[in-house]
RNA sequence: GGCCCUAUCGUCUAGCGGUCUAGGACGUGGCCCUUUCAAGGCCAAAACACGGGUUCGAGUCCCGUUAGGGUCACCA
C-alpha cells in the first residue's frame, strides 16, 4: 500500500463512505447557534449512558454542573449516552430523570420530566441515538481533510495486534505502522465496502506525535499532556454511532456546552478530545475533572464501585432514608469544604445560596464518610418541623416499611406529638440519623414496637431492689400531667428520698452506702418501666406524650414483669 | 509496564515563602451541665510521607524516592 492520498482522494473517500450525507458542519454550526446568554455564562451538562445505575458520583458531579451554571446564568443539560445499546437497561432513563428530580437537580434541557415525558431546550435532540446524521456530517468532513479513516480489522486481527505488541514490549494500541488502514487505497476500501463490510472510522492522529496537548483545568489547573497518537475510534462499525470521543465533541460543540465537568478518569483521553476539537476547527471547553469519591478497601483505596459497594448507588440512600437535603449536603461538603463554615454562618439559609466554586474542589480522592454523613443529617432532621418529619418518614415507609406508614397514621396527632418531643425548644434532639432510624428512636411511643421491643429484651432494670422497683412504678401510675415538670421533679425528689435514694449523684458519692442508688437511679427505673429503654428523651415530656392512659398500662404491665421475675 | 494525577491530624480539609510553637469540622478521650440519652459548653490527644536542593527563611517553589489513585476497548 502505497501512500497516496491527496484532497481528491480524500473527497472520494468521503463519498463513499457517506454517500447519503449532505449536511456539514457548518449547516449543523448554524442551525445550533451560540447561545444569547450574558457574558461568562457557563452551559454544563450530565451525560449518563442508560445502563441501570445511577452513582452517586454522577449526582455530585450534577450537582456542581447544575449549581455552577445557574450561578452563572448558564443552562444544565441532560444528555442521554446511548451509543451502546448491548449496554442499555430497559428504564434507565426513567430512573436518571428520577433521581436528578430527587435530588432537586432537574435539568434546563434534555428530558426534564418523565410521566409524561417532555423534552425540553431547542438543542435537541438530546438523545445520542437521535443524533446520528450530525455525528456523520462531522465524521464525512475529517475524512475529506484527511483528518480520518476507515478501518476495517477484525476483533481477532486487532487482538492479534496487541500480542504482537506485547511480545515486543511496544505501546499497545492502534497507531502509526500499527495502523493498518491507516493508508489503505482507495481500490481497497472500495473493495472492502463492495463485500459488504463496515468500517469504523478512525482519526488519523499524528504520528509520530510530538505535540503537547495544553489547557487549564478548572480543578486541576494547568496540564501538559503528551499529545494524542492512537487512531482512536470516532464511529463505530456495528450501528455506525459515536464512541464517547467524538460524541463528546460533537455534541458539546453543538449544544454550545463550554464547561465540562467530568470524573477524572477521562483525564488520560483528554489529548485526544483536545486533538478532535482541534480538527473540527472548533473552541475547546473548559474542562474540570472531578476526583472519584472513594473508600477504604482493606488496606488500600479504591473508588466506590457499584458492584461492591451499595453506597455508590443512589438507591442506597433513598432506602436509608436520608433527607435528600443532607445527602446534597454531605456532597457540597465533599466539594467545597469551606461549605460547612458557610454553613455555620447561615444555619438557616437554603443551601442553594452556598456559592460552589470549581477551585475549591480537591484533586484527591475523597473518602466516603458515612459517620459525617450521619452527623450532618442528623443536624438537619433537628431543624424540621414535627410535621416535616411525618411526611418524610410517611413518604419513605411508603416504599421501604409498609407497616410503619400504618403504625404513624394509626393516631395521626398522636404521631405529630411523638415527633414534636424536644423538637421545638432551643435544642432540638439530634437523634434521628434518618428515616430508617425512625424506628430505633421513636419505636418506644407506639404500642406495637414497644410490645415487640419487650417481648425481645425484657426490661432492662437498673440494680435497684424489686420491693422499691415495684413502689417506683407505683408511685408513676400517679402522675398528673396538669403538674408542671418543676414540680413533678421536685415531687419526685422527694419521693426519691423517701424511699432511701439519695436526693442527687454528689450526696449518693459521699457515702454510696447509705443509699439504695441516687436520684437518677430512680428516674431510670420510671424511665425503663415506661419505655423498655435505658434511653429516651426527657421523662416528663415522654409522660406527657404517651398519656396517662398508656402511662398506667406500661407501669402496671412493668410491675407485672418484676413481680413474675421475683418470684 | 507506559502515560497521567495526587500526597497536611483517623476522616474532610485550611494553608497559595515569613503572621504555622500548622487553623476548623467530623470522629475519639476527659470534664461540666444533667432524671437517662441525644444535644450543648469547656478542655485534650492527633498531621506537613521521605531525601535532596532554591532561599536570609519552605507545609508552601524545584528535583528525586516512596506510597496511593486513575487510565491504556468498536464502554461510557
């Protein structure tokens, strides 16, 4: 095979590898104008292939994509990557809505709703499948400059290939005398075409490449990359779309994208996008290639991946029941750590005000942290109203725990008092972590967790002698719930002391002998007898919650208990 | 292995040549408050990977070593 290419050449080839394509670039260029929008207005965009999983490194990437464009003026865009179709999940798009909507990311552009379905933004079609005659229009322009090929190797000559390669300890890849098609003839691809193969369509890289591809990213700062050399794959044979590679160019070019926030593991293929944009005379984005999250494995650390870990799924936290606020939270924190400060300063103000900037964000892998996670829902859930907190916990029992959504709703005001216990004074408690952990902190004010709880654990009664334990729960039955908790404490003090405890902890320390326990030793056994629980919130508004009907009930069952455990 | 990215308390990080005997938060420990718990307040332990340079001066700049991570598909 001789090298002989020429423009005629060139434009032959282009002929005949797509003859029924008569747009060009520039057709496309005008049809998709740039956009009327104010000055340093960024245009950003998730572009997830449909493959069944949403990560929840993509819902951080949105988030930062989405909050940097509206920050700016700009416009998020929802592009859907569906150039594989052996890869493709029947509902995934369905579910990328969803989880974008969730998580208050919807899109400016792209499918914005699902049921019914609209497509939004006049940059459409927003679906890669829908795409094809742009992708060719380009692909027929480089192979009339020169800029591409068609190739035509097998799966088992391109393996071959790479043995070879290996064998010789040279860099693998499809690249310079590698390259087979590279120079073909005219008569061969012709031929080659007549037998009914199809190609793909390969870039002709330079080679040997000696460039630097150079750019500024926005998290990484500036980069000098060796220039790209492999004849990467611009069309595939099987349906004739896109790879990734052109795709990105094409469509960011022609959705007027100009700031490209990415996972870092496209760093290594950047020289390439930087070459593509290069040969289709067109502006290259700002990228910003954003950090994976990532865990501890053992010793060593490794990004979150959705076969091992379930917290790299964002089902994983909808089936938590995290409030979707703390999730958004947890992740600003992860981008722009000074978030939290922020936080601090605006305990009240919507998070959206937090102004997320690219710059801030680390070059390193993050570790996942669910205990900070935790801690920082937490601190939400405090600031919801009672109400709030019914709804959520309603909304999620109704797709994760079916029997608690009939357990809140059995006494609806009952269930708004239970979740208004120290909610509205100066500290609210901070023990509900999230809706799943409902359960756990408020189980003890609904008679059926109780009943189970019981039934499990038995009472777990301080060593305190059952004779007091019995006069103890006595003396609850009698409670007043008209009595102020000042005068309820006091009361109780005294009683404490007539029973032989000691009136507080510093007295009992003093001579521990004297006593039959404290004060708090007391109020523990009330305590356990009303809840099965070492723990609760405060006893007096516990008391005032159940009622004094259901204070009765338990004390007496309580008594119940230790009467059957003492004989 | 090639190329690339990264390296400050356990974790997330602040730090952009002197103000660093390195700051904050989460977590941990202690104390206080207290009817338990949670919260809150106070206090504490806890880090510049290593080695060379440059400089009057380096956590901060340069080089190397080491260690992590990413990537090398007709997948994105």
């Amino acid at each position: 095979m001789r090298r002989k290419h020429n423009m005629t050449d060139h434009q032959a080839l282009a002929a005949l590898l797509f003859p029924d394509v008569t747009t060009t670039p520039r057709d496309w260029l005008e049809r998709y104008p740039p956009r009327p929008l104010p000055e340093g207005a960024q245009v950003t965009r998730f572009a997830p292939s449909p493959t069944g999983f949403v990560h929840i490194g993509s819902i951080m990437a949105s988030l930062v994509s989405r909050r940097v464009a509206h920050q700016t003026g700009g416009v998020f865009i929802l592009r859907i990557e569906d150039t594989d179709k052996k890869r493709e999940q029947d509902g995934s798009v369905e579910m990328i809505v969803r989880s974008l909507l969730n998580f208050d990311l919807a899109p400016d552009e792209g499918i914005i709703s699902i049921d019914p379905e609209v497509e939004a933004g006049s940059y459409a079609p927003y679906t890669q499948s829908e795409r094809g005659e742009m992708y060719w229009a380009f692909a027929k322009y480089l192979v009339e400059k020169g800029l591409a090929y068609p190739a035509f190797d097998t799966e088992a000559e391109l393996d071959q290939t790479r043995k070879l390669q290996e064998a010789q300890r040279v860099k693998p890849g499809y690249y310079g005398r590698w390259a087979r098609w590279r120079d073909a003839s005219l008569d061969d691809v012709q031929a080659r075409l007549a037998a009914g193969e199809q190609p793909v369509i390969r870039v002709r890289a330079p080679f040997p490449a000696e460039g630097r591809a150079k750019f500024v990213d926005a998290i990484k700062g500036p980069l000098d990359l060796p220039e790209n050399d492999q004849d990467a794959v611009l069309l595939k044979s099987s349906n004739r779309l896109p790879t990734y590679h052109f795709a990105h160019v094409v469509d960011d070019t022609l959705m007027r994208v100009n700031l490209v926030i990415r996972g870092d593991e496209w760093l290594p293929s950047a020289p390439l996008h930087v070459q593509l944009f290069d040969f289709i005379d067109q502006p290259l984005p700002t990228y910003a290639h954003v950090a994976p999250i990532a865990k501890m494995d053992g010793s060593s650390k490794r990004k979150i991946s959705k076969r091992k870990d379930p917290e790299a799924n964002v089902a994983y936290y909808y089936e938590q029941g995290y409030p979707v606020q703390a999730v958004t939270e947890y992740l600003l924190n992860l981008a722009n750590s000074d978030f939290y400060d922020w936080r601090k300063a605006n305990p009240t103000a919507p998070n959206s005000e937090f102004e997320v900037k690219l710059d801030r964000m680390g070059v390193a892998s993050p570790l996942f942290d669910p205990v900070k996670l935790n801690d920082i829902s937490k601190d939400i859930i405090a600031t919801y109203t009672a109400e709030q907190v019914f709804d959520y916990a309603i909304n999620w029992a109704g797709q994760y725990n079916p029997r608690l959504v009939a357990i809140l709703n059995l006494d609806r005001a009952y269930s708004l008092k239970v979740f208004n216990v120290e909610r509205t004074g100066e500290a609210p408690r901070k023990d509900i972590v999230n809706w799943s952990d409902i359960e756990r902190a408020c189980g003890l004010f609904f008679d059926d967790l109780f009943n189970e709880a019981i039934a499990a654990n038995g009472y777990p009664f301080p060593n305190v002698e059952a004779a007091a334990i019995e006069k103890i729960l006595g003396r609850g039955m009698s409670f007043d719930p008209a009595q102020p908790k000042e005068e309820w404490l006091a009361a109780m003090r005294a009683y404490a002391e007539e029973l032989g405890f000691a009136r507080d902890v510093k007295t009992f320390k003093k001579d521990p002998t004297a006593f039959k326990g404290h004060f708090g030793d007391m109020m523990m056994v009330l305590r356990v007898g009303l809840s099965g629980k070492t723990n609760t919130p405060d006893l007096y508004e516990m008391q005032q919650t159940l009622g004094v009907d259901r204070v009765q009930q338990r004390l007496k069952r309580a008594a119940e208990y230790v009467r059957e455990r003492a004989l």
